[in-house]
C-alpha cells in the first residue's frame, strides 16, 4: 500500500483508547490542540508544524496513535507501508 486514504470518522480511534505512553499521548495531543486552534498559537508566536515524524520499534503504537491524532484533530490518515 501507498498512500491508502483512512477515514478517521469510520474507524475511531481516541486517545482514550489508547494505553500507556502517556508522555507520547500528551506531546501528540499538543499537536492536535494546535491544529484545532491555529491562532491561539500563532497570537504566542508559535510556528505550526508541517509534518510529525513518529520513531521506534514495531509494535510501540505509532500507527495507533496517528490514527487517534487524526480522529482527534478531525482530519485525514494516511496509512502507507
């Protein structure tokens, strides 16, 4: 697969359903609040990111916390492999 188009809204995943590695969840869930609101950050001075780049071993949940960032911030996963 390349690319494959996830809808987040069939298949939700939170963060709430999401055990463990709660300093990952807390750092993701910035992100999200940031893309949620814009302003309120860039008022701060704060550069959005363009891009998150998840790192570690198979099986850790980086594709399970994805999933949950994009449901979360209301927008697209793109699963590619």
């Amino acid at each position: 697969l390349v690319g494959e188009k996830i809808n987040a809204n069939r298949l939700p995943t939170r963060f709430t359903d999401l055990k463990g590695m709660e300093g990952s969840k807390r750092e993701v869930a910035e992100i999200v609040d940031m893309l949620k609101k814009p302003d309120k950050y860039a008022n701060m001075g704060v550069r959005l990111p363009t891009g998150v780049l998840l790192v570690g071993p198979p099986g850790t949940g980086k594709t399970m916390l994805a999933r949950a960032a994009a449901a979360e911030a209301g927008g697209p996963f793109y699963a590619a492999s």
